[in-house]
C-alpha cells in the first residue's frame, strides 16, 4: 500500500468535533487506498496551559521536566484521534515518541531528530492497521527520556515520518488554504498558489510566511518529500491546497513566486569602524554569543582606513546589540564611533526561482518602488531573492507594487 | 540510606500551590536522611475530564487508548513535583511508568502489577539523587504499551514500589487524617486509630472504609509493607495519621477495632427451591456471570426435599440479578418458586484481630442490637469479623450501639 502522512496543527484538534472532522478526511486517504500515519498536535490551548505550569514552578526549568510534562498533551490528541478513527470502524492505533521510538539528540526542548525505525509501525500496517496516529513534536533521547523538538515540531514530525516511509506525500492540515503570493490582508490581489518549489517557500517561511516552518520545509527538500498545505476548515478536491515540491514538478510558474515582508526590523549602524582584517569576526561574533539574529549586512567603502558597518536585526534585540557593541568596545575588541538605530523600518522582499533564469528582476524592482518614491536603505540578494529594507509606513504599499509589477495576481 | 515511599492523592496535588506544600513534606523527610520514592496522583479532576472525552469519544472505547489517554494526567503531576523539588534545590527526577519500568500484564484499564526491578531509580540514588517522583497507576504492558492499573491504582502503586525496594514505611496523604473507629459522620465519639493489622484493614476497606482501597492493603499485607494514612492538610509529627502494620507491631488493642457500615444493601430470598446437589453452583454461576456481587449467602434448613436460599448484594445490582435468575428458570438450571428482593437494607460490621482469641464478641453484638430492638435479618462471620444485614432505618442506631458497646471510644 501507499503511505500518505497527514498532519493535523492544534485548531484542527481543538475540540472532539475537530478531531472528528479531521479522522472524517483520513478516513477518506484510508478509501483511497493509503496506509496513514497521522501525526497531531496537542488541542489547542492545550500546550500553553501546560507550559505555564511550568513556569510558574519553575522559572528557569528543567528542560527534561519541561519536556516529560509538556509532551502529554500530543499524547492524549493521538488516543482520542484513534479512538475516533476506531468508531468509524477504521483499525488504527496510537503511538508516542518513546514507542515508534522517534530518536532525538539529547538537546531536551529543542531536540533534533536522529532516527526513525519504520519496522514497528510498518509490522502492524502488515497485520491490517490502516492508520498509525503519532502525538507529534516528542521523541525520546538516547537516556531515555522524553524529548520535544520545540517550534515547528509537529510540521517536522510529519516531515520526517514522510521521509522514513517514503510516503507518498506529506499533507499539513492548517488553519489557512494554501501559500499566497502574498499576505492577502494586505492586498486582494493575493492569490493561492498551486505549486511552489521547496527554495521559494525556504525564503518565504524565513522571510516571516507563517504558514510553515523554516524547519520542517528544508527537511522536506533535503529528503525530497513533497508537502502539501491545505486547509481543515474547508472541503477541496485533489488540488486543494498548495504543493510544495520540486522545482522539476513545476512546469511553467511566474518569475517571481511571491512578496513577503517583515515589518519589525531595525537597521544598526557602526559608524567609523576599524577597517582592519577580523573586523567583521569582531563584531558579529559578539552579537551572535548575545542571542542578535543578525539578517541583512552591509559593508560601505572605507576611507582613509576607517567604514560605516550597517545590519539589520529584530526590532526587540535592538538593547540586546547595543549592550553586546558597548562592551566590546569596553574590552576593546572593536573600535567606533556611533551605533546609530533606526527602529522603524520594514523589510520587504521578492522570491522566485524564476530569478536565476531571468535578468533585469532587480532592476524592475527598484523601478517600481521608486515609482511609488519609496526609498531603499539597504539592499541584500541571494540567487533566488532580493530584499530591501524600507521606512516601515511603506511597507504596505511597497507589497502592493510590487505584486502588480510581477503581475502575481494571474497565473503564470 | 533507608528508603521511604511518600503517595499523594489527587486532592493533594490539585494546584501548584498544593504541589508545593506536597514538596514542602517531601523534603522534609530527605532532611530526616531518607532516599525518597514519591508517587503522585493526577491533580483532582483531570483524570475525569480525560476519561469524560474517551467516553464522549468511543463509548465501547479501546482500553490500549484509553490507558494512553488517561495516564497523561499522572505524568503531568510528576514532571510538575521533579520541578517542584528543583526549586527547593532537592536534586530530582520524574519517572513515567515505561520508564521505571513498572511492568504489568495487559489487562488495560485494570492490569496488574508483574515487576517493578528497582536497578534504575537505585543507580539515580546512588548518584546523588534525592526524589525519584513516578507518576502513579501506570505501567507498560508486554507489549510495550501504556496501561493502567484501575481503581486505587495509585495507593497500589505506592505500596508495590515500598515492596520492591524494601522501603521502611509508605506514606499515604489523603484528605482523611487517618483510620477511624467507625464514621465520624455517624457518632462523634469515633476515635481515630494509632494503629490497625493489615487484616482488620482490608475487611474494613472491603466493607466500606474508603480510606484505602482493598487491594493495595492485601499487596501491603502480603509483602509487610507498614503503611501510613495521613493527611495532607494537617501538620503533625511522628505519631500523625494510622499505621497499618503487622499485628506483632500493636502490643495492645481492643477486641474490636472498628465497626464498619455498608449502607446500600438489598436481601434477595429464592424461595422453594429443589434441594439437590449442585444448586448453589446453579444460582451463582448465573449471577457471578451477570455480574452480580454477592455477599453473604444463606440456607434454609430443607423441608421436603426444598429450600429457601437467601443472598445479599449491593442494591444497584438487584434488577440485574433478577434478570439472572429468570433466565436461569427459563432454561431450566434452576426451579424456584419467587425471587423476593428486600431493597430496604443495610449491613453493619465489627471487626478486631482479638475477635480470635476473645469469645463472647457475637454474643454481646447481639445484645447490643437487641437492647435497641433492632431485627437481625441474615449473619455472616469469619475470623475475625461479624456482618448482620438489618433494616436500612436503624443503621446509624446500631452503629452508635456497637460503637459504645465495645467501648471503641477509649484506647485499649
């Protein structure tokens, strides 16, 4: 038989009628022909009241204490999900992390995956079991004990399953419909796309699309596993939904796939650095060890042995920078002038594998935004993006042009 | 260092702040030099929300799912107690029941304790730890699934972990301050007992006393295990709450120990009965297979090659047993004449080791019942207990007689 994964987030489980909805549609794989193993979050609410538990013991926890209580709540969604399936007369049966056993590293509430022995699961699917229900986002460690694999840790789950079984696809039930070109609340025009390739949603779930995590999607593209995003709340044929897969599944697609945007971003900049090998190494290292998630980075030319260093990080690090560049230049590992923050800007960026093929994207980029007199603060591109970072009371209206000059409202 | 086992209920770990003043007596018995073994409870209510969906769920549920679903509650408390001790800077750890492993037979919802090898939680102590905190009434199967052990399962569990690692007592808070001469509720002279034999125990707990549940006193009679009741609301010292110990530990004791009530009774009388070999096993194999819990049973002296046969069981269970026995006529296993159910019922029960080397004990009951003007319907004894099914009306009259009879007021 053919493996299909579904996977269901915490709205979709969030009440028993959720959750009987939800077995309605595995149901539907299982008359299809699959083996399914269903992998489900905890209901929703659910995680946060367990977690506050904890912290209220517990301010700075153990992790393996956090963890043993905090993977219970995956744990009783993936016995009532079974429950369910078992009442529309669908053998099925639930599975822990300890129990398939899903093997993770020894790095309690933020593990990682090892290992996934498909023998035990595969041996009941033999016997006539046609739905595994896998609580998600929990594993166990080499001592052990029981791990989680921290944010995105269902979606990575599910991911993984798919790898380890070569399942046929890997389906994330979520409370949207599909990956949009771009944010619909900021422009009607958005529009659902059928397929996008694994590097084009890589950039747009790391550029802020909140539809999948960073995580879960660079597993599925290592393992080739094709991931498809689609809505629990609403009925959709075959094509429901979006694919995410391969860019040699994409026949013909825009040259630009979407716009996304990140509205709290600062820009940083060290004014009359040292410019002097190691400079940069001096800088950023102290801001990595003080937890700055450090994206954009720009170098400006030097003069007379001195430069402008500018960076771009989450507005809410901004003290955090500032105190790790103070005390480097305390220590006297770095020497400046000025950290000047600029708070209130915004990145918007344009994603497409389309770019690699096509010249002049850059070009009509810039010439749309200055169209609107937007004016570009810094400007970063990988092979398959361009971002820029703009005053933040733009950002809307930069999205906006730039989704009609890609003309992302039609269909390639 | 001396191992102690310290078991708390479900109202004793019902908030944070319980769990809390739960630790707060934990460690204090880590102060006195004890190695301790903790076992927790879900917090009140939780267990019951959890199997209120498994029943919503499926009502014919799958009791592998419902072990996986329910015992989440227990492991929730234990991680939340570890933490707990964290804070308190007592080195400890939580334990689920795959994790020890406490291993038990199949019998989900109900399964039975088979070994608890103590190699794992000693090699914790030996290495500094102080708590090892398990989540009660859970276990893992063969099969390597999650079970429970049904009612009274924590307390079971409790005593089974004092067993297997030759603890020097089991603790057990409760919401009672420890074991009474009868129900305080009934007579306000009911006294509460320093110490009780595990025999005079567990024929109280089968009669009624829900202080604890039958089956673990027969696990803590059968290993010598010295059970303490106390309560969790209650500060006192060495001396607070009742052991239940070996007779040899209680150098002198009043004949009777307690008298016990079970309140919801019903007398069933078949009358005319064929007097023939085989006839019990006639009427009771039905009702035993109907579920029916018979209690005592009595026979008429046989006229003319017939008899009357009297039984009593619990009043909810009537409808059931006369369904039994009617069918039973029906296929003709046995001839009766009528089934007279008596609902109006109630049994009361005194019981004292020294019963065994004390005559006179039945004889002065009697009186006692006697001087009320209360009717002996049926009488049953053993060695050291006497049972008399009375009417339901003079319960609390006959309670408070025997209570002063046997002077259960004033310590022996």
């Amino acid at each position: 038989m053919p493996i299909l994964v579904m996977k269901f987030g915490g709205t979709s489980v969030a009440t028993l009628d959720r959750i009987r909805r939800a077995a309605k549609r595995v149901g539907r794989e299982v008359a299809n022909g699959y083996d399914v193993i269903v992998i489900v979050s905890a209901m929703a609410g659910k995680t946060n009241e367990l977690v506050g538990w904890v912290e209220e013991t517990s301010p700075f926890f153990d992790a393996r204490e956090y963890d043993a209580v905090v993977s219970s709540g995956e744990q009783v969604t993936a016995g009532l999900m079974a429950l369910t399936l078992q009442e529309m007369d669908i053998p099925a049966r639930s599975w822990q992390g300890w129990q398939v056993p899903l093997r993770t590293n020894s790095a309690h509430a933020a593990a990682r995956i090892e290992d996934i022995p498909p023998e035990n699961i595969k041996a009941k699917f033999a016997e006539g079991m046609k739905v595994a229900v896998v609580a998600g986002f929990q594993g166990i460690s080499p001592e052990g004990r029981t791990t989680t694999l921290g944010r995105g840790g269902s979606d990575t789950t599910a991911v993984a399953f798919a790898a380890a079984f070569g399942a046929e696809r890997c389906d994330i039930y979520t409370d949207v419909d599909g990956v949009y070109t771009t944010d619909p609340r900021i422009t009607s025009k958005a529009r659902k796309l059928d397929r996008i390739a694994f590097e084009e949603m890589l950039e747009l779930a790391s550029l802020g699309a909140k539809v999948l995590q960073t995580r879960s999607v660079e597993l599925a593209m290592r393992y080739k596993v094709r991931l498809r995003v689609l809505s629990s709340f609403e009925e959709g044929g075959e094509d429901a939904g979006t694919l995410v897969c391969d860019e040699e599944e994409i026949m013909e697609s825009n040259v630009v796939a979407g716009v996304a945007y990140s509205r709290d971003e600062a820009k940083m900049t060290l004014t009359h650095v040292e410019d002097r090998p190691g400079i940069a190494a001096a800088i950023f290292g102290p801001l990595a060890d003080a937890g700055v998630n450090v994206d954009m980075i720009v170098q400006n030319i030097s003069e007379e042995g001195h430069t402008d260093m500018t960076f771009s990080c989450p507005v809410d690090q901004v003290k955090r920078a500032e105190r790790a560049m103070s005390e480097a230049r305390e220590t006297g590992e770095v020497g400046f002038k000025d950290l000047v923050a600029d708070t209130e800007v915004a990145k918007v960026s344009v994603v497409g594998i389309g770019m690699r093929s096509h010249a002049g994207v850059a070009a009509q980029m810039f010439k749309a935004l200055r169209d609107e007199n937007i004016n570009i603060k810094v400007i970063t591109t990988s092979e398959i993006k361009i971002s820029v970072l703009i005053d933040r009371k733009y950002m809307e209206l930069a999205v906006q042009a730039l989704h009609d000059t890609f003309g992302l409202d039609r269909a390639a």
